[in-house]
C-alpha cells in the first residue's frame, strides 16, 4: 500500500506541476479541494441508485485529487494550515456523502438490515478522524512545539487509514458487494480508532 501511495503521488506531482504551467499559477489548491469534494456529490447519488461501476470509476478518479491539491500547495508554496484544515474536512465530508449513498441503496435492497453497516461504516471512520484530530490537540495543548504539518502526520498511520477506506469501498463496488465493504470498514475503522486512541494515550 505504501508502494501504491507513492507511485501515485509522484503522478499527482507531475499533473500538479502540468496544471499550474497550463493555468499559468492562477488555480488555487483550494480551488481543486472544493471541486474534488462537489464530484462526490454525484458519485454518492450514483451509489444511491445502483450505477456501481460508474461510481467506482469517478471514485478512483476524483479521490485522486486528494493527493493533487497537496502536491499542488508544496509546489505553489501555498501549504498553509486552513488548507490543510480544509483537505481534512472536505474528507469527512465525503465519507458522509459516500455512506449515506451506500446505505440508502441498501435500504432498499433485499436485505434492508444490511443498510446498519453502511451506519456503523460512516461513524467508525469519522471516530478514527475524531481521535486523531483530539490527539492533536491534546499534544498541542500541551505546548510542545510540534509544527502542524509533523504534527498533521503523526497520529495519521493505522489498519484503515482514509486512503485504505476508499479502496475497500472500490473494490465493493466493482465486485458488487457493497454489503461486504461496509462491514469490512465498520469492523476494521472501529479497528483502527482504538489503535490511534491507545497510540496517543501513550504519548500524552
């Protein structure tokens, strides 16, 4: 996965910098976080009605813009803490959308019940967000000097991290059990919200 995550933002990186020469630096990192979060808007009705292998494909593609909006920030030197707190919002933002999706077309399914783990799926992955982001906090509250960009990325690693979460969420779409990739996310956020919790209780 590792492998994977830097292999696609050394391709975010040559897009980034064929964006800003093509824009002439006028395209703002905001401008392509607030774009990337409004696509999921459709993705998530796309999901809603059952257009699966579409919602994957615009998933695969415009979760990309997750990674091109950072490169693009380092490379303008636009890197700043609201954008960052924007990136990590617009995120969350996205889970809500995509789950509600997920268990509104489950509702209606042969299997109404199933529609629970698309629930559990959205508040395990908004937990694992909550304890990283109170974790911060509680590291910075404690006035260490940490700048936010390390302080940004030290409680970020785990079992399903967002990146990973995407992915079970493609590969259910793809395969058509979107039933399945929900439980798996529900289970295994659940997972990865306790290890952050005892990571930081450690280091607080």
């Amino acid at each position: 996965m590792v492998a994977i995550r830097n292999m696609v933002r050394k391709w975010m990186r040559a897009l980034a910098r064929l964006l800003d020469r093509a824009s002439g630096g006028r395209i703002h990192p905001n401008t392509v976080t607030i774009f990337g979060f409004l696509m999921h808007v459709p993705i998530a009705l796309l999901i809603a009605t059952k257009h699966n292998l579409w919602a994957a494909a615009l998933l695969i593609i415009f979760g990309l813009f997750d990674a091109l909006d950072g490169e693009l920030a380092r490379l303008q030197n636009r890197a700043s803490v609201r954008g960052m707190l924007l990136d990590a919002s617009t995120d969350r933002f996205k889970e809500v959308l995509l789950y509600s999706g997920a268990a509104y077309t489950l509702a209606l399914s042969d299997r109404p019940a199933t529609a629970a783990w698309a629930v559990g799926a959205c508040g395990a992955s908004l937990s694992v967000s909550y304890v990283k982001a109170k974790g911060e906090a509680a590291i910075a509250s404690g006035g260490k000097a940490i700048p936010h960009a390390a302080l940004n990325r030290m409680f970020a690693d785990g079992l399903l991290t967002f990146e990973v979460r995407m992915f079970v969420l493609v590969v259910g779409l793809l395969a058509n059990q979107l039933a399945i990739a929900v439980a798996v996310v529900a289970v295994l956020a659940s997972y990865t919200a306790l290890q952050r919790l005892t990571r930081i209780t450690q280091k607080i």
